[in-house]
C-alpha cells in the first residue's frame, strides 16, 4: 500500500540540556519516513535537497523502501538548516537559525510513478505547497493528512484554511489548535476545526500525550513517562509517521483503527527523543516496537467492573 | 468501612471567565466529604469552622453520612477564608485574600469514637497537624493518604519528609512534585519522592490527568477533555476523595485497584468544575458517576491486537 510522504530533508544543529550537535540531518520527511517505514513500504518521498545532502543518508532510506524520485537535488545551493536551543524542561525551545536555502524554491513536481498511491502525509510545509500536492494528485488518496504549524496561521491563514477544506486529518498542538480556533477548550476547539475540513482532528500535547477527535468522540493517547527525554527535535513528524503508516497498513481507516494508529505514534515518538535526531529511528527494530506498544497497554489499563 | 478526612471547612471566593461568586462554601475537607461519601460511610471528618458557618452545611453533610464530632466550632472567630481569581486558561490562578481566622490555631484532637479507622485522608494542612493526627491514632490506619502543596516544601520541609515517611500515598501536582524532588523528569522526581516514604505517588496534571507511580510501575489516567471549564476550585481535593473513597469501599489497596481508584477521582473531579464550589458535587448521582464512569472507559479504550 504506496504512501506518498511531503516533508523536508535538512540539517539541523541542535542543542539540549544534554548535549548539542551541530549538524545532524533531520527536516520532517526524514522523521515521517523512518517511522513509517517500520510499517508500510514503499514510503514514495517529495523533498528537496542541495548539493550538500550526504549519499550515505539517500542509501539508508533506500534501503528501508523509501522511493527517491520525487526528491529534488539542487546542485549550487545547500539543504534546508534549521537550528535550536531547548529549555531545561524541553517542552519550549528557542530557534536560532532558519536558513531555508533550497526550501525557498520548492515547486513540487508529483512523479507520475506516484500516481495512485492511496495515503498522503503532508508535513508542515507552506499550505500553498501542500495545496499543489493535493491538486497534482490524479485519483484522490483515501487519506490524506496534515501538519501544520502557528508561522503559516499568523502568515497564510485563507491559503491554511483552502487546505484544511482538503484534507481528512489535521495534526497541531494544542497551542496551535487554540491558535487557529480561537477556543480556549481543546473540545471547543476541536469543533470548530473540523467544521472548517478535516474530519479528524490530532492535538499533540507533548509529554501529555495527544487527542484524537471525530465527530462526538474524543480518545486520549497517554505519553509515556520517561526518564530522560534527550532530544525531543522531530518527535511530532516521528508520532505522524508511526500514524499513518499504521493505517497505510492496516488499509482500516476507521475511528476505531485511529485510535490504535495514535497509540503508534506515540511509541514511535517515544524512542525518537531517547538519541539525538533520527539516530534513535535508525536502531529501533519490530521487537523494540511491539515491547513498546505492550508498555503502553499496561500504562492505561484499568479495570472498572468493580465500581459500577 | 470507616475513613478520617482531615481538611479545612472554609468560605471561598472565586472569580473565574466565567462569573464571580464572593463567597461559597470551601475548603478541602468539604470537596473529600462530597466525594468520598459517594462510595463509603461514616466519613469521620476533622476540621475547624467559625461561628460564621452555616448549620444548613453541616446538616447536609450529616445527610451524606459525614460525622462532626472531630469539627471543632470556636464561638468568636470567623471560618477560614480564600480568594482566588482565575487566569483565562484556567490552569493558573492568583491567590488574592488568605485570612487563616480559625485555622491559625488548629490544633485537631482526634475523637475517640474516631479511633480503628482504616484509612485515613490528610488533605492539605501544615505538615506539623497532619504529623499530630497520625500520631493520636491508636492503632495505624490501613492506608493514610496525603495531600500537601508547595507552601509547606518552602517552610516546613523538615516537617512535611517527617509526614512523607509515615504515608502510604503522596498527592501533589507536577510542579510540586519537580520542587520536591529537585528533578525535571517526573520519572526521576516520583523515584527520589518514593524513597523519602510513601509506597505510592499520585502526581495530579490538571487537564492532562494523572499519574499513578508504584515502585517501578506506572499509571497514566487521562484527564476528561471539557467543553467548559467552569471552576476548577476543589478538583484536586474532589479527586483525593473520589480515589480514597473506592478505596475505602473496596478495601483492596493493590496497585492495581489503585489505577481504579485514579479514574474513579478523575470522574469525581470533572464533575467538580462544571460548577461553581461544591455546587455540582452536592447534585450528582451514582447514576451519573457511573455514566461518567464509561465515558473514561471510552476514552482510553483501543485495540492494539492489530498491530502486534
């Protein structure tokens, strides 16, 4: 079941109470694609990279059955740099530097190969960039979901709403959900929301774990609680790619099947931020994962009977 | 199956977005009582109220099966008072009046008819009346549950690790739970607060639930995703009475019919806000508690054979 992934491929500097790297490739297509390669292949990849992108990171995802035509080299100019400092309790970081270089120019071209894929992870990109993936499309894909982010509510809000219109998921934090709703209530605001579009709606709270809503439901995915928690860069797209490849999996794009696929993300999220960038991602086998998946059960299973 | 609550009956004031009220009844003792009595009588209560409360108080509480003999009224002072204003999000809140009146000199003898409880709630007082009521207690109870707040961790820490080393359960939120412990990871502080004494930990998060730690086992409740939030005054005391109330009633006091009692204070404590004090608390029914009961069922519930 072919899953079309739009994200960035970057280097990214990034400094945490624990340490600090100064160039670690990263950008959300990266994080999407290691996670959901654990579950589906292939992963079909629409990025843009410079010269400077290392081959050796391309063999890797090729290797783990993540198709490369879509993404763009750019030979004079260098990839997308993003760098960051973290605070002591890492649920807040300052970005130092944004340094878009090849991203500024990114006009993506679907590949006719990747015509006909079934699912579409749109990463946070400009909504008029995720808007042309979506109208290039030749057979609308039976899921679609979307990140986005606050910058593209202050600065592209009509462009971030035609998209919403288009899509089945939407993926914010719980900032941003208010941002864009103008709810103080995640339940509020989650309505507002999926009136605009998406049927679905994620709220990512970090070490609180993440909402999912449809219609009247709501399920609450728990974090799991950690002891170190060592670089949380990329554990957003990690949840995101731990979701949908979930469901390109099971092909089941229930309620039901969502809430499974959030749970998912979630374990796959909680070894991303065990390492610096995706370095966690790379290691992480079907046995670490499914031992994950078991920790999380046991995190929330109660038994009511003897109340009622 | 008996059950002391220690705690403050007192007169609020509370400003919320919502509305103002200058002053309900309060007080930590008040929320356990309501909760508590839910699932267990007699709740042998023991506080300190001036000539200013009101008997039609106290004549509901004898109602719900709440004893007050341990309720000591002095003639010539006035019930303790708080006012408190919300901020918009509700998760934070000044402190605008504290007038200790009667609670200054609150000095709790614990009556003998009171002694042979089984389980025993400490809400938040100074550790040093909390110490003197273990201390009167004959025989010790089977559980004794404790709530303190970051107040005393600034003027009474040598006090309240004296009290940590006689309980059975710690309460407190994230952040005191950091204070406490000096750690960030609420995996680190629940390890270091555990040594000090209590076999158990309930870390409250507000709106993002609570956690349930018990040597090297963890429980994640989920907080109960809201339309409104009315007033969160009394949720946390709500909660205490709900868990020691299941408690109580259920005389099992494993780790396993603790994750119960969690969500059984979890349910108690969303019906806490949609009203203004214990207004709600006085209402509801055990129909409704067990309606809600399901709706935390709900919540959490997903199937993750799927995925294995």
């Amino acid at each position: 079941m072919s899953l079309i992934s739009v994200g960035t491929m970057a280097f990214d500097a990034i400094e945490t109470p624990f340490g600090k790297v100064d160039k670690i490739v990263g950008g959300s297509g990266i994080y999407v694609a290691y996670a959901a390669s654990n579950f589906v292949t292939p992963i079909q990849q629409i990025s843009i990279v410079g010269y400077d992108f290392p081959q050796e990171e391309m063999d890797q995802l090729k290797k783990r059955g993540v198709q490369l035509e879509g993404v763009e080299i750019v030979p004079d100019k260098k990839s997308f740099f993003w760098s960051g400092k973290y605070h002591v309790d890492m649920n807040t970081r300052d970005t130092l530097v944004t340094d878009l270089n090849v991203l500024a120019d990114f006009n993506p071209v679907v590949p006719e190969s990747y015509q006909g894929a079934e699912f579409l992870m749109l990463g946070n990109l400009a909504p008029s960039v995720q808007l042309s993936i979506i109208n290039q499309l030749t057979t609308r894909p039976k899921l679609i979901v979307m990140d986005t982010m606050n910058f593209w509510m202050e600065i592209a809000l009509d462009d971030l709403k035609a998209v919403l219109k288009k899509v089945d998921v939407l993926m914010v934090n719980d900032g941003e959900a208010r941002q864009l709703s103008g709810e103080v209530s995640l339940v509020k605001a989650a309505k507002t929301i999926m009136e605009i579009g998406p049927a679905f709606l994620v709220i990512k709270k970090g070490e609180h774990g993440a909402l999912l809503f449809h219609k009247n439901h709501v399920f609450s995915a728990p974090g799991l609680p950690l002891e170190e928690v060592f670089d949380p860069t990329g554990a957003g797209d990690t949840f995101a790619g731990g979701f949908i490849g979930h469901l390109a999996k099971t092909k089941d794009i229930s309620f039901e099947n969502m809430k499974t696929a959030v749970i998912v993300g979630s374990a796959l999220a909680s070894f991303c931020v065990e390492k610096f960038g995706p370095n966690r991602m790379k290691e992480i086998t079907k046995a670490d994962i499914d031992a994950r998946l078991g920790e999380f059960v046991q995190l929330v299973n109660f038994d009511i009977d003897v109340v009622a």
